[in-house]
C-alpha cells in the first residue's frame, strides 16, 4: 500500500519535464558552486622543487618560487610560470580566468569574440564570459535560495499568526500588510543604494523586508480554515498550548501549500536581483551576475554574443524553476493524490 507522502513522490516523478528540470538545475548548481576549482586565475595545484603548493586556498610570494619580489605571485605572468615549470609543474583549472581576471593577450579590442581561449568571448573589460557566467549564477542562486528561506520563515509566521488568533489581530495584520505591500519597493532601493553601496548581505536584508508577505496570504487563509476543526478543538480541551496546537496540527497541513510557492518565489527572487544588477543598484559595481551580464549587452550592441549568453542563462535557469514549480505543485494537488 502506498501512503500519502509516497504518492507525490510517484506523481513528482511521473512529471518528466519537472523531473528532468530537477536534474538539469541540480547538475547546474553542482556544477557552478565550487567556481573556484572551475574557473580561476590561480592554479590548483603546483608542485616545485619537492613542495607541493595550492595557490587556491593560499597566498605565496613570488620568492616562493624563485622570483625576486615579496607580493603575491602572478600565476598568469610568463616568468612565474616559467620559474615554476623549470623544476616542476602547474595543475590549471578547466577555466584559467576567474570573474575579475582581465585578459592582457587579446588579439583583439574588448569585448572580443569568442575563441579557444575565451569560449563565450570577453566583457568590455576583458573579462571572460564564461567564468563571469559560472560566478553570476552561483551567486544569484545562493541569493534566491537565503531571501526565498528567511522570506518564507518570516511569511509562514507572521500568516500562521493571523490565522490562528483572528479577530483584532487578523485585522490589523491585514491593514499592515496592505500599507506594507503598497510601498514603493524600487524607489526606496534606489534611494538606499545612493547613500550606501549595498553588498550582498545588506542587499539581502533590504529585500527581505519586503519580500516576506508572499505566504501570509496563503497560510493565513490555512490557518483560518483549520483553526475550528474537531481536531483542534479537542486538542485545546485538553490543555495543549497554542504553540503546540500551531506547529504539531496546523502547520503541517500548512507547509503542503507553502511549499507548492517556493519554487516561484525562487524564481522571483532570482529575477529581482537581476533587475537590480542590470539597473546598477544591485551588487558592487565589477561583481559578477546575471544581471550584469545583461547590462553588458545592452551597453554593447556591436558584441551579440553577451547579451545572448545573458539572455539564454536567465531564460534557462527561470524556465528550469518554472518547470520544478509546476511539478511540486501538480504533486501536492489533492485531486492527483489517490
């Protein structure tokens, strides 16, 4: 006999194009969180004379390797990779640039075209693509899914809070949340982002207060719904707290429809931060990010290939999280689960 939770496991998996999305989304963020070890300026691995050095995780001097100068050894310098390859070798990564690394051999103006050496080509500013790509995917993943987290934490509460009490409480969160949603999000970014250089973490915060009210409305309406039923009412006869009552008996029934959003609110979140980059009030000015990328484009028109390598990776990643969405939320439907 198969249960419940088995069930919307079988009718996720009977889903192929949300199944497959899964896999190619998973694969992508595999792929794209170590950067570090796909696409760098610094070798992996150096073994000269008989000591073995990993410039990823540490700085050496040049002396290191026989040079004459105390600073950080430049791996991309031909007389430092000379000095080492006379009495050993050097392991690069699949990609030896990393988002900020500028490319000084160019044959060509910047942005230049694709090559064998820059597989999507350079930004107006040398930069390889590719590794630029590899770093703003990562980055606008990683922020989607910590704004979507601690969104969804501070919404489910704050829903589960109204539905649960009603009243006068029901009431006056609703009038909040009506003030609070009709604030202008943008301007008052803009305005924040001219006095302070946003980083990745204050950036996160401005967006989380406003973000958070994308569950109220669907937890709230749950709670409502569930808060007289048998169940809950026997279980205050006995003496149960309302802490209990809301995370032992509601919250699951709560969390099936929570759920069904994430991956949309992911997505939105995704979509944000590339509003915000390709308006420059997003991350510091040389980050790498979707966003960015796209902006690249915009502002060179003679070099195609940026605005399609932006274009086709945020049309991707948002399709996949469309795709996933759709497929979480066709297994969690009551009316398939039988």
């Amino acid at each position: 006999m198969i249960n419940i939770n088995q069930r919307k496991i079988l009718n996720f998996k009977n889903n192929k194009r949300g199944l497959y999305s899964l896999y190619i989304f998973l694969l992508l963020l595999f792929f794209t969180l170590p950067a570090e070890f796909i696409a760098n300026d610094k070798p992996l691995l150096v073994k000269y004379n008989t000591g073995y050095y990993f410039p990823v995780f540490n700085n050496y001097a040049e002396t290191v390797f026989g040079g004459d100068f105390e600073t950080s050894a430049d791996y991309r310098d031909t007389f430092v990779i000379e000095l080492i390859e006379s009495d050993g070798w050097i392991i690069w990564p699949l990609i030896p640039f990393n988002h900020q690394t500028v490319n000084y051999n160019l044959q060509v103006p910047a942005p230049s075209p694709p090559s064998l050496e820059n597989i999507l080509g350079t930004d107006d500013q040398a930069r390889d693509v590719l590794a630029r790509l590899i770093y703003g995917f990562r980055i606008s993943i990683l922020f989607g899914i910590l704004l979507t987290f601690f969104s969804s934490i501070i919404g489910v509460a704050f829903g589960a809070i109204q539905g649960y009490l009603g009243g006068l409480t029901d009431l006056l969160g609703q009038r909040f949340i009506e003030i609070w949603s009709g604030m202008p999000i943008l301007y008052l970014l803009i305005i924040v982002g001219s006095i302070i250089t946003p980083n990745f973490w204050i950036l996160l915060i401005l967006l989380l207060i406003f973000s958070w009210m994308n569950l109220v409305g669907v937890v709230r309406a749950e709670f409502l719904r569930a808060r007289n039923f048998d169940y809950v009412k026997a279980a205050k006869c006995l003496g149960m707290s309302d802490y209990k009552i809301i995370v032992k008996h509601l919250l699951p029934n709560a969390m099936v429809a929570t759920i069904t959003y994430l991956p949309f609110i992911l997505a939105a979140s995704v979509t944000t931060l590339t509003s915000l980059d390709f308006l420059g009030f997003g991350l510091p000015p040389g980050s790498a990010s979707l966003g960015e990328l796209l902006n690249q484009g915009k502002n060179n028109l003679q070099a195609p290939w940026l605005g399609i390598t932006g274009f086709t990776a945020i049309s991707i990643l948002l399709s996949l999280l469309v795709f996933i969405g759709e497929a979480i939320r066709d297994a969690f439907d009551p009316r398939k689960i039988n």
